[in-house]
C-alpha cells in the first residue's frame, strides 16, 4: 500500500494541516476590563480554555486600530492596536502565553483595502497630484444627471450593496470601494504601494512572532482596471456583480507568490509559516494554482459554495430552497479537488461571516434537537479531509438570534441593504418582509453575539456588569454558555472535547484520508460517505432528520464503530437514531 500513498501528496505532514484551529472573534470573546467590548486580555484569560479544549491554533479576526465601520476590516493603522482592544504589548503578550502552551497564532491580514481614515487615503484623497493618488483607484464621473449628481465610473455592485465606487466632493472623483464606502481598495499595480502593504501588514507582525496569515479577500487584488461595465445579471438592480473583473485576476497568482517570499525573508527563526486565503468561489485550476506546494503561494483555503447554499446569486438575503443532496455535494466540494494533488484545503461550517450552522443547516427547534444535531455536525466535520477551523461559540452548539428586530442588527451588510430596499420598495413592502426573513437566517450578526461565559447577570459573564457593544443571544440563560455545559457531560461542548480528540488520534484517516466516495448520494436523509488511507477505511454516516433511519454497510466487510453522538449505540444495529452520527472502521 505504500505505492497508493505515493499517489496521495497531499498526505505530506505539516503542522497547519493537523492543527485544529479556533477563531475569534474579538469584539465579542471576553471583556476583560468591562467597557463591554471583547479584548486582548479576554483572549489571553481564556487560553487555558481553549487548551483544554484541544485548540492548537487560533485565528483571531482584525484586532488593529479602526474606526470600526466594518468592524475592523478597515484598518487605520496596521501596526497598532485598537485601544479599545488593547495596546501592542497585549498582543505581544498574548503571542507569547500562546506558544508557551503550545498554540499557533493566526492573524488577520486585510490589504484588499485599508480604512478611509489611514494615512495613505488622506494623501491620496488631498489632491490629484499628490505622490499617493495612484496607490487608490480613482477615476472620474461616467457623467451626470439633469440634477448635477455625478454618475459612477461603471456598473459595479459594492458586496455590501450599492454602487462600487464612492465620490469625493473635494477632487471631483469616485474611488473604488468593493465593501463598504469607508473602505478604499488598495491598487496593487503600484510597486510602492506593495511595498507599504507589505512591510506594514505582513512584515511588522511576523517580526512580533505570529506563524501565519488568514489572507481576507485572497482573490480580489488583480482587477480588470480598464474597470468596463459589468454584464446585468440581475435586471432588478442598477448595479452589478463586477464577477471575473475583480476576482482571480491576471495577476493574482503574481501577487500572491511575492507575498509568500516576502513573508520568508522576515523570518529568523525556524517557525513554518503559513497562511490561509479567502478565495470564495473557483473553479479547481485556480484553486490547484493557489495552493500548489509548487506554486509557493498559500498553503489553503477557504471556499464557499457549503455556505452560500440557500442564498440567491443576485442577493444574499433572498432565500432560496435547498436538499440535502445539494449540501453534501457543496459541503464535499470544500476538498474533494485536492485529491492526489500536492494541495491541501480547509473544512468549516462556521466563521463571521455566516450565521450558525445548526440553524441553517439541522435543527434549533428545540433544545433536544439543538444539541442532538450540534453533536451531530461536530462529528461530520472532525471526519473532514482538510485543516478544520471551529468558530467561537460553534463548540457550544450556539445558534441564531430568534425574533431580533431589525433595528438591533449591528452589521454595516444589514444597515446598508435596509436602506436600500426600503427606499426602493417601502418599509412595509413584501420585498422587506422577505429581506427581514433573509436577515434572520443568514445574517452574519447572528455569529456576531458576544460569547457567554456563564448564565449568570444580563451578560453572561461576558462582561463584568458593562453593557455589550451588541446584543447577548438570549439562549445563554437557556444553558448555551461554557459553565453550565462544562458541568454537563452530555453537552455539545463536552462532544466537542471527545471529538477533537478523536480526530487527533486517527488523523490519519480522518485529517488526510482520501478517495471520499459518496454512500447513498441520492438519500435526503442520510450523509454518508467512505475514503482510505493506507490500509485503513472508513465509514461513516450521519442522519439529517427528526426521525429514525435504517440505512444498510457499503458491503459485506466488518465494520467496527469507533466513535459517535451516542456513546451507547450498538454498532451492528443499521438504524440511526434522530440526528444520529457514527464512525465505522471496516475490519
């Protein structure tokens, strides 16, 4: 069997392929000095924590200083802590604690574009001629309406709704902004401004020690910049998705190699770097193209068509009916296509950008089938081929706000598609009731909530008395938060602990197995599915519904149950209980 390992490069070890990593969500981790933001220090306290609970590695989402319109994706100053979050010597600290226990720290690299209050937009929006105009894209109006209101410079869609392109009163031009209209893009055609991105966003923090980058937007610094109207794909609006004009561009693969040696000559030390892009959708050559150990680019990525699923193309809040065929097909595109390649991929159902996965993808009806299905996805996911990433709050079985009002939403994605389809339809519209709909399923607030610690006050220990900055999910007086599920063991957080666990001893089959075939594909009921490794096989399968199911071994062989959701399940017994999950060696 050593000539089919031979085949399977992508079993080469390395440490960022094993390691189970947690992200964080700052703002809403712990508050360690009660202002009612998350912070540093809360991380830091919370380490063992994450120790304990089989981490060895963390992600933690942008922590630098901003103003926060896009909490923290608009960086103001990347070498600089937040205050409100801490200062560089917090961090520095933390870093340290980290490493001393073992754990990897991950950092979020965000140079799509920088905040409109850094210093490099305040040149470059001084004047036309100023020496760092051109490390931004402006461009002047398409032309004007009868009333004098300029015309942006094409039809592109921001992401987060609208037009693409902000105008500035003062030099009488639009820059692009592809998120929200305090984030300018960077132009990375311009060597200085590389240069700049580099040495400040990169450079700077892993002379401070951190092992890696998770690269936001890893797809988008290679634009079309002929900037030609976009195709209309979605006739209801005014502006389009700018699509094959801003993604994977021409030079992107260029861009993402200068990084990667830039990021080995600021290492003195012999940490392994590594770094995960944002790539979203793509076809397999460019995924191969990205993560090739050839193509020294980056080591993953993050992919997502799993989580875009029941989301309309032309609008992320329109919904839109799904299978369960569907999902696994989209779930099991997160790897299959590193399959005897010499690339590696991620597998995760949470992050901040998505809304809890038991409410969108099981059941929150009821607390039984809350943390029946919890257990059952946290064992479907530590059976992935690929590096697992476990957001904050998933190892609680948390789920999605119930009947928030729309005013309580935090997000700039919420706000702006609020006042855009109000203005356009009404406030009392069915368009809105079907966007308040959308909002409350895939929100990206709902993974937003600060975590609760306990079920203790009105903050659940997130705090010490301090109101959070955004809204508790009022779940954690339910039992949802770390004390009372410590206690418990037959919580989805104690699951989590076994599970990790187990995915550690077999990662062999379970982190790098390969050939994944689908058992029973068509099934509607069933997630089932074998792959290899060596000499080893796995089978295992999962019941996505409220009721028992019968379901049959891929053939005659032996099959031995090693792990599960209920510990006291006869293996030989071929029916699944409701949100029932099994994991077979076949003998």
């Amino acid at each position: 069997m050593a000539s089919e390992l031979s085949k399977h490069p992508e079993t080469t070890p390395e440490w960022w392929k094993e390691a189970t990593f947690y992200q964080i969500y700052p703002a809403s981790f712990k508050d360690s000095n009660n202002d009612g933001w998350g912070d540093i220090n809360g991380i830091r306290s919370k380490l063992s924590y994450l120790k304990d609970l089989g981490i060895t590695a963390v992600w933690i989402c942008p922590f630098y200083d901003s103003p926060q319109q896009d909490m923290g994706y608009d960086i103001r100053d990347y070498d600089k802590v937040w205050p409100t979050y801490g200062t560089n010597e917090d961090i520095f600290n933390l870093i340290k604690e980290a490493h001393d226990l073992g754990i990897k720290i991950l950092v979020d690299l965000v140079i799509n574009h920088c905040s409109s209050e850094h210093k490099w937009f305040k040149e470059s929006r001084a004047s036309k001629n100023n020496a760092k105009r051109d490390w931004f894209y402006w461009r002047k109006p398409k032309g004007f309406k009868k009333d004098g209101t300029p015309l942006p410079p094409n039809n592109w869609r921001s992401y987060f709704g609208g037009s693409a392109w902000q105008y500035d009163e003062k030099t009488g031009e639009f820059y692009l902004r592809m998120f929200a209209s305090g984030q300018p893009d960077l132009n990375w055609e311009n060597l200085d401004c590389r240069a700049a991105i580099f040495e400040d966003s990169m450079g700077f923090w892993l002379r401070n020690g951190v092992d890696g980058f998770r690269i936001d937007t890893a797809y988008l610094y290679s634009k079309d910049t002929t900037f030609p109207d976009a195709p209309v794909t979605n006739p209801k609006s005014e502006y389009q998705d700018p699509g094959a004009f801003v993604a994977n561009g021409p030079r992107i693969h260029e861009f993402h190699k200068l990084m990667h040696y830039y990021m080995l000559s600021q290492i003195n030390d012999k940490r392994i770097i590594m770094t995960v892009g944002e790539v979203g959708t793509a076809g397999n050559d460019v995924r191969l193209r990205y993560t090739s150990a050839k193509s020294n680019e980056v080591s993953e990525i993050f992919t997502f068509k799993h989580t875009e699923l029941g989301v309309s193309k032309d609008f992320k809040f329109d919904l839109v009916p799904f299978t369960l065929k569907e999902w696994k097909l989209a779930l099991a595109d997160s790897f299959l296509w590193i399959n005897g390649t010499d690339s590696w991929s991620t597998v995760y159902l949470e992050n901040h950008d998505q809304a809890r996965s038991i409410s969108r993808f099981a059941d929150d009806s009821t607390p039984e089938s809350r943390v029946a299905s919890g257990k059952m996805l946290a064992a479907l996911l530590v059976s992935l081929t690929g590096t697992m990433y476990i957001y904050q709050g998933q190892e609680l079985g948390s789920i999605n706000l119930k009947n928030t009002p729309i005013e309580e939403y935090e997000d700039v994605e919420v706000k702006t598609n609020y006042k855009i389809v109000s203005e356009k339809y009404g406030a009392d519209s069915k368009e809105m009731k079907d966007y308040i709909k959308g909002v409350s399923s895939v929100s990206r607030d709902h993974a937003r909530t600060p975590l609760p610690w306990s079920s203790k006050g009105s903050t659940g220990g997130f705090s010490d008395s301090a109101k959070p900055w955004f809204i508790m999910n009022k779940t954690f007086k339910d039992g949802i938060n770390v004390a009372d599920e410590t206690k418990d063991p037959n919580s989805v957080l104690n699951f989590w602990k076994r599970a990790i666990k187990v995915r550690k001893e077999n990662k062999d089959i379970l982190v790098y197995g390969y050939n994944f075939k689908f058992y029973d594909l068509e099934s509607n009921e069933i997630f089932a599915f074998t792959k290899e490794y060596d000499t080893k096989r796995l089978f295992a399968i999962f019941n996505f519904t409220k009721k028992d199911v019968s379901f049959k071994f891929p053939d005659a062989k032996s099959y031995k149950l090693f792990f599960g959701t209920h510990p006291d399940a006869n293996g030989s017994v071929t029916s699944l209980k409701p949100w029932e999950g099994r994991l077979y060696y076949a003998n």
